[in-house]
C-alpha cells in the first residue's frame, strides 16, 4: 500500500514539473506585435534573463521558445510565432501564486 501512495505522489509532482504549453489549456496572455519573430525575442530574451539567469530561447516551427525555468512550478514558457504582419506571441505560466508580474509585463513593453 505505502508503494501505491509512493507512486501516486510522485506521479503527482511529475506533472507539476511539465512546460506549461504540454498541459491542455489556453495562453495566460496571447497577443500580437508587429515586430518578427527574431525581433521580438531579441526584445524579450534580455529581459526575462534579468529577472531570472536560467532563461533560454530555442528555434521552434516558424519561430522562438523562450523558457524561464522554475524550480517550484511549472516554467514560464513564451512562444513567438511568425504570423502574418508580425508575430503571435502565447506567455504561458504556472498557478497565480508563481506567475512573475516581471515577466509579463517584458511581454507587453516589448510589443
């Protein structure tokens, strides 16, 4: 019995540990910038790695991935997207008590 509840609990912080773009769901923010795909990471990139030094960008279909790892939740995962007149931009992040204020609002300004 205490190995089913074992594995039960670690099955249960595995999932926490997922990118939030793997869950089902919808973006906490999605938006569109007139920038491309390259322009707006490179506005975004700098500024995500002030607030948080493990941040990493990655090339994606038709764009970038822009990840800040979290240590207690999900990470903060940014996709950009090349789209008509400039870039869809999707900020995924974890519960309301993790999400970083910093961050999201590095996806506004750069817009």
């Amino acid at each position: 019995m205490r190995m089913l509840i074992a594995g039960v609990a670690v099955a249960a912080l595995a999932g926490c540990s997922l990118p939030t773009s793997l869950v089902p769901g919808e973006p906490n923010v999605s938006k569109y910038s007139d920038k491309a795909p390259k322009e707006y990471a490179g506005c975004v990139l700098p500024l995500w790695r002030q607030e948080i030094a493990g941040t990493t960008q990655t090339a994606i279909s038709n764009g970038y991935r822009i990840t800040a790892p979290s240590v207690i939740t999900a990470d903060e995962i940014l996709d950009i997207v090349k789209s008509k007149d400039g870039s869809r931009v999707s900020l995924y992040q974890g519960p309301p008590w993790a999400k970083s204020a910093a961050l999201r609002q590095a996806v506004r300004d750069c817009l």
